[in-house]
C-alpha cells in the first residue's frame, strides 16, 4: 500500500497496484511508504474513478476521505496545543448504504477528537432516530430504505436500516425489563394476536398487554409479552414478572372475561379487586341471540350495566342483571351461565365513586391501545418473528404522548388512590 500526499490538506491511500505518473513508474509494496507527488488534476480523477468504481467504491472514497480530514485536523491541533501523534484507534460510523471501519488519529496526551468525527455521528444518530420514528409508525425496513434513497441518495439495505434500530431495540428491551413501581391504582389487562412466523409456519399469536395508572393519575404501560395463546396460566406467568420488578401493590385489575383470570390475579395480588369488563359481557350475550331481539337486548343491557346512579351498589346491579336473564332465559337457555356467582365480578366498579365508573368497567384504554398496534401492524402480513412484534408493540407504547398526561377526570379522593 502507498500514501500520496498531494497537498497537506490531502493524503490518499491506494490500493496495491503499478501507477505511471510524470514519466515515473511506482511499485506500491507491502509496507507503507509516503511519495510527495504533482500529479495533475486528470491524474488525480482518473485514479479516484479507478477506486470509485471498484468494489465498495464509494464507501472506500468515503473512508479515505474522512481519515485524510482527521489526520489533518490532528496536525493542526497538535500545532495549536503543543501535542504529538500517538497513532490511531479503530472506530466505525455508518456511512453510505453500510458500515465504514476508520483508523481514527490520537494524540499523545488523548485530548484530540476529530470534529469531522463528531459531525458524522451526529448525522448516523439522526438517521438511526428517524429509522426508528418510521419503522414504529408502521413503515417496513424495505419502504424506509426506499424513503431514505429520495432524502439521502443511496437505497439502504434492509440490514442496514436494521443495524440502524440497534440502539432502539436495546432501550426498548431496557425499557421492558424496567424496576417497576411498588403500587398501581389500577392495571388494565388484555392480549391482542398477530400473524407471527415461528421457525417455518406463520400463525397467530397472542400479545398480552398491562397498561396501569399511577397514583399521580398518569398512565404506563408496565409490560408487552407474547405467548403463543392467551390463558390464565400466562397471565399468573406476567404477574409474577410484574411483581419481580417491583410491583407489590395493586387495587384493582380490570380485564376481559377470561376463565380463571380472578384465581390468578388473587395468587399474586389477594387485596387486588376484579373488574371484568361489561362490553365483552354486553358483546357476548349478544352473540348468543336472534337479530331481531339484538336492539332490544342491547338497550336492556345498558340499563342494567348504568353507571350514572351515585347510590347503585354491586349487590343491586347483579340483581338487575339476573332479573334481565331470567326475563330470556325460556327463549335462549343458552344465557343460563350468566347466573352464575363468578358474574358479581362485572359489578365491582359500582363500589366506587360515580365520576370514575365509565372508566373502570369496561378494558376500553388498552383496547384503544390495541387499535393502536394494529394500526402499525396492518402494513404488514406478517411479521418475521415474536421478538420484532413485541419490539414494535413496545414502541408504540412508549410513544403515546397522553399516557404521560394526567387524567381529568380522576379530581375525586377515592379509595382507589388513598
């Protein structure tokens, strides 16, 4: 290899090859050397074509020219500063389309850090940030490299545009594995699916989602884990998690209508109440109906379920609701399982105050969160596996702004909070 230097501001590294330049003949050997050449401007372009349209051409440009810039920019330092060379240092910043590796100059007393360094990193983080706003909003790896060829000029691979989110996929996977708070008013549970691809077969597969309030009346979401299937036994598996990091202490769990989920909830939380939700009890009567009688059902069920009355209790609420299925039962002995005492359970939120009630009896925060995941989802058949769902769904849990909003309408002094 040989370094010409064509002016102090510019040194070039070439690759080992035989140039004639000015009637001279160069053997380029294996070790360095330096020749003070004058070569003329067509000289200089047609070597630099020569290298640009080798393999990895540009990116080779692109290195030889930053470490030529920084190893000027340290003469001019060591100079100003009374220093000395203390040779280089390997780093890598991603250049254009790849990863570049550099040979980054020192100085003796470790106080020289190249600026062009600085200005290039910067540049790579603003494109990791906005990789990562694009892919969590919903854009494929694929559109984002097509995006980033009109901005940038160069299509970058889907690997690249990977690489790229590596810094997010730590944070989130932080993020995830966060210490919790000791106490949560309220978490709100449920699980969505998503065609997920596992080894060689795509299926659908479950998220399971807690979303909680703070005391101070914000919102968080503790965790997103996948399991293949939704079931009381996963959910004792979360919970268990949940109290790991940190969580000691929760009021009340309001959920879906899960088979067991009280059991689970009360192995690891026994103070917590449950409120199972009354639009997947109102959704499931329903299914088990004529279309003729749906209107009339479902405007009976939003009677029973009325949250408005301050002086309603849980006792009298399920007595309306067992009123309601014995008034059906003859014409659909299907809802005979509604009389069962596990149905007390879509009556707790009656204990609280009236202010509160639409917030509590029915899981609809988390499936507007829900809506959210598939709304980013949708772009995609399917996904390439587990990890990268639960990577995509987390970031669009941290990103909800108004989840660090208070709720306006928790001004009451309940004994949800105190």
């Amino acid at each position: 290899m040989m370094v010409f230097v064509f002016s102090d501001n510019l040194i070039l590294i070439l690759p080992k090859k035989v140039y004639k330049a000015q009637k001279i003949t160069i053997f380029v050997a294996q070790t360095i050397k330096i020749e003070i050449m004058n070569f003329t401007q067509a000289q200089i372009t047609e070597i630099l074509d020569e290298i640009a349209n080798g393999k990895n051409g540009y990116q080779e440009l692109l290195k030889l020219s930053l470490e030529s810039i920084m190893r000027s920019e340290r003469n001019e330092f060591n100079k100003d500063n009374g220093d000395v060379s203390n040779g280089f240092r390997l780093g890598s910043v991603l250049g254009h389309g790849g990863k570049l590796e550099l040979t980054i100059p020192r100085s003796r007393h470790h106080n020289f850090y190249p600026l062009i360094l600085a200005l290039v990193k910067e540049q790579n983080e603003e494109c990791k940030n906005l990789a990562y706003e694009l892919y969590s909003s919903g854009l494929t790896t694929e559109q984002i490299g097509n995006l980033f060829d009109k901005i940038y000029g160069h299509q970058y691979s889907k690997s690249s545009i990977s690489n790229m989110m590596s810094n997010a996929k730590s944070d989130i996977d932080s993020w995830l594995k966060r210490k919790l708070n000791k106490r949560y008013p309220i978490i709100y549970i449920d699980a969505t699916y998503w065609h997920t691809r596992r080894e060689d077969s795509v299926s659908s597969e479950a998220y399971y989602t807690i979303l909680a309030v703070r005391e101070d009346r914000t919102r968080e979401v503790l965790s997103v884990v996948n399991h293949p299937t939704e079931g009381a036994s996963n959910w004792l598996e979360i919970f268990e998690e949940l109290k790991a990091r940190g969580l000691e202490e929760v009021n009340l769990v309001v959920s879906d209508g899960l088979q067991g989920i009280e059991n689970v909830i009360a192995q690891v939380y026994p103070m917590a109440i449950v409120q199972l939700c009354t639009v997947h009890l109102t959704r499931n009567i329903l299914a088990k109906v004529k279309p003729c009688d749906k209107q009339i059902i479902a405007k009976a069920m939003r009677e029973v379920l009325d949250p408005s009355d301050p002086n309603d209790t849980p006792i009298k609420g399920h007595e309306r609701f067992v009123g309601f299925i014995n008034q059906w039962i003859k014409k659909y002995p299907s809802l005979k399982s509604y009389l069962s005492p596990r149905n007390k359970l879509y009556f707790n939120y009656l204990n609280y105050h009236v202010e509160i009630r639409r917030m509590i009896y029915t899981t609809n925060w988390i499936e507007r969160l829900n809506r959210n995941y598939k709304r980013t989802l949708r772009m995609r058949s399917s996904m390439p596996s587990p990890e990268s769902v639960v990577f995509l769904l987390a970031s669009v849990a941290t990103r909800r702004k108004e989840y660090n909003m208070p709720i306006y309408q928790f001004t009451y002094e309940t004994k949800l909070f105190y």
